[in-house]
C-alpha cells in the first residue's frame, strides 16, 4: 500500500535489499512487480558472489515448512546497485563460508579452467566465452584464506553471540517504541562496542599474511564468479533458460536434499532436538551433491582415474572443517527414526519435481541431471536429437539412490591430502576425514598446489 501511495504521488520508490540471499530474492520481487529501483547490500558471501550476479529472483513452493519446488515462481530484474561491505563477512558463521566454496565447487566442476586453450574449445559455441573467460579454478590456490577464515570465525565465536543477543534486545526495544530511550541507546552503544573488538580481532590480533590471504581469498571467489556468469549471461541467455542453465549442475540432487532436511530441522525443533551440527546450508547442499554428481559419472563410465580425482578434489580440498560431511545428517536421521529408504524418497519426491525437466527426454524412473565427462569443465552431452539443451542428461533414479544410499552411509565424508608431503599430482589421495583438527590432516596448501598441477596436466593433455 505504501509503494502504490508513493507511485501515485510521482515518488520514485527505491528497494533496498540487506541479508542474505533469500532476501536479495524477495526483495527484488517486490521490486519487479512494482517498477522499483533494487538495490542489493549483501551480507553474506554467497549472495554477494553468486545471487547478486544473476537477475533471476524466485520463489519456492513451501507447504507447512516444507520446500516441495525450488524456485518455481520468480522474474527478472536486475539491481541498480550491489553495494558490499567486506566487514560483514566476518560475522559470519562458518556454514556461509562453505556454502559459498559449496557453490564455487559446482562451478570449477562445471567450468574448470575456460581461460585455458582447451577451455576455449570447450564453450567455443558461448558468446562472451572469450571476453569474460574465467579460471574459476583459481580458487585452489587460495585456500589458506579460506582456512584463515574459517578459524577466524571459530575464533570469535563468542563475540557474535554477544553481538547477536545485544542486537535482539535492541531490535525488541525499538519495537517497543523504545527507539531513543536511554535503554536502547545503551544497547547501542554496547553493540558498537562489540563489533569494534570483532573488527579488532581481524584487523590488530590476526597477522598481516594471515588477513591478505583472507582477503585473496575474497577477491578471488568474488572476480572469478563475475566473469563465470557474464560468459553466460552477458550475451548468450541472459533469462537463464538455456545455455546458463549450465550453473543448475549438482542441484537437482542438491535441491532434493535441502528440501528434505528442511522438514526435518523443523520436526527436530518440535521435538526439541539440537540440530545445529546438522544444519546445512543450500550451498553445503550443492557442494554435497558435487560429489554424488562425480559417482554418478564414474559409475556410468564418463569420469575415471585423474579425471574423477580432480572433479572429487575440488570439494574435499575444502573440507577439512567438515562443512560438506553428511555424518551429521545420519546422525539426526537416527535421532527422529528416518531410514535410507525414507531419506531417499524424500529427496526423490523433489527431485521428480525439478524445473530443468522437459528440456530432453526423461522417461518414467529418470530424472534430467547435468554430468561430467573426463575432467572438470567437459560436460556429458546427450543423446536425445530433440534436446534444447545438450548438456541436461536423462539420469536414471537407481543411480541417483545409490549415491544417496552411500552418502548416508557416510561414504562421502572425505578430504584431499597429500600422501607424501610433496605438492605433486601423484600424491594426492582422497582419505576418510578425521574428527581431529584441520592441521592433523597435513597442508591444504601444498595438496591445493598438487591439485592445481593435477588439472593443468589434464588440460595440456587435451591439447596433445
């Protein structure tokens, strides 16, 4: 009413957008529908990096808690402006970290390195492929930000719960009309004082190096994923119905199981059941499916030996802090007395619902799915003449529960090492993740240098 009140008297109404991604979304909605001006201030890394560069804002079909569809209802509008404060990444919790690494491992997978001579050849056919070619694999090499990072916000962990519960108490006084009693300035006053010593910690505590490479790696998540999408986008669908469709990889999977844990979180709170450790972000969910989406191809025959290692890697290089883990999952799984067999249909049931079906032929028992061949960044192509888009495969459902069967069985839970402790591709293995410290499973640097030479060699080895 009060958008309509303002057109009507010839105001210009500006939309602004602070939070996370669900909010960029609804927002910008409101904004499309209105003939707003949207600008986007995201507060956490994945929106930043990866809601803010695409102009679709949608909706899921939720009924009672439960997301059935993924981004069923939705438009297209661009932000004015996307305006960023770095600083507010640093109170985050961890699980935004790896939910943004979760979304960029779908992308190295998807990509690889499109800068290369042989990425060139890969989307040769994509209008913009050369102007805004992305290394998206660029991100390996900064890991050591990330786990900067990573420790940075275990570290302060009680500092953001003194932030979080001063701001509640603020925001409860000012909804109680409190807004400039001496009550709710002191809380402000406290708030502020909070967050100076959380900017303290970053910029006085942490090393000179150890906040460079937080912010390399920042930069390096942010830059590339700019260019990733303006390949697609810039030209060649900017709607995100065809060829970008490129960046749904590992979410048919990944959508079947946020959807599923979704309504489990919420009879867990029912029930009073703790499930904090089992909470999964929809980019942890995405990185997850990374993983089955590379078992899939293996299985089929598409991706094997240094192949299926590189695509694997990419993942658990980033896991050594557990983000992208299922064991916490079974665990609640165990608590509220879900099976397998109900986890596996219960991520199916969304699955059968996906929006990328139609595209090729899907036939009764299968789902359209997106698969690697090779090495990272070369997509399987289908079979079907009649597709529009040849890089969505029909994928049979018994493949898709296997993987699901052995995730739930904890046989994903790994991160990449060197065996050797040298930085070389032969030493690179993929070992079941420890509860022990990061540290206590060796150098993430020298395994990302490993992994870096690992997939430099399969490129060069294209070109031969």
């Amino acid at each position: 009413k009060e958008i309509s009140a303002a057109k009507c008297a010839g105001r210009r109404i500006v939309v602004i957008a602070v939070g996370g991604g669900v909010n960029g979304n609804a927002m910008g909605m409101i904004a499309a529908l209105t003939g707003s001006d949207f600008v986007e201030v995201p507060t956490t890394l994945m929106h930043y990096n990866d809601a803010t560069t695409s102009a679709k804002k949608a909706f899921s079909l939720v009924v009672e808690g439960q997301i059935l569809s993924k981004n069923i209802l939705g438009t297209f509008y661009l932000p004015q402006l996307v305006f960023c404060i770095s600083e507010v990444f640093l109170t985050l919790d961890s699980s935004s970290i790896h939910a943004a690494v979760g979304e960029a491992a779908k992308t190295m997978s998807m990509l690889g390195k499109a800068d290369s001579a042989a990425g060139q050849q890969d989307f040769h056919n994509i209008l913009g492929a050369s102007e805004f070619a992305s290394d998206f694999t660029r991100i390996i090499q900064t890991i050591g930000g990330f786990e900067q990072l990573i420790l940075f916000l275990h570290q302060t962990l009680n500092l953001k719960k003194q932030a979080l519960e001063v701001g509640r108490a603020l925001g409860s006084a000012r909804n109680g009309g409190e807004r400039s009693t001496e009550r709710a300035e002191a809380l402000e006053e406290r708030r502020r004082g909070v967050l100076k010593t959380l900017r303290g910690v970053f910029h006085g505590e942490l090393p000179e190096t150890a906040r460079g490479e937080v912010m390399s790696f920042m930069t390096a998540i942010n830059e590339e994923v700019i260019k990733a999408k303006a390949m697609f986008l810039a030209y060649s669908d900017p709607f995100e119905k065809y060829r970008a469709l490129l960046f749904e990889y590992a979410h048919t999977l990944g959508h079947g199981v946020e959807a599923f844990m979704n309504g489990l979180y919420r009879r867990a709170a029912a029930l009073d059941i703790d499930y904090t450790e089992a909470f999964r972000l929809h980019g942890q969910c995405v990185g997850m499916a990374v993983l089955w989406a590379g078992e899939m191809s293996r299985e089929l025959g598409h991706l094997e030996g240094d192949g299926y290692l590189a695509h694997q890697s990419l993942v658990y290089l980033f896991n050594r802090f557990g983000g992208f883990d299922f064991g916490p999952l079974r665990r609640l799984c165990d608590d509220l007395d879900v099976s397998v067999e109900e986890f596996c249909e219960g991520v199916l049931k969304v699955v059968r619902r996906d929006n990328k079906r139609g595209y090729c032929h899907c036939a009764s028992g299968s789902s359209v799915d997106q698969l690697v061949r090779d090495r990272p960044g070369c997509l399987l192509r289908s079979s079907d003449p009649g597709a529009e888009l040849r890089y969505l495969v029909e994928v049979s459902e018994d493949a898709q529960r296997r993987v699901l069967e052995r995730a739930f069985d904890g046989e994903y839970d790994k991160v990449l090492v060197c065996s050797r402790g040298a930085g070389t591709p032969e030493a690179l293995a993929l070992v079941a993740r420890s509860s022990g410290t990061a540290a206590s499973q060796g150098s993430a640097t020298v395994a990302a240098e490993a992994l870096d030479a690992l997939i430099t060699q399969l490129y060069r080895h294209d070109l031969q």
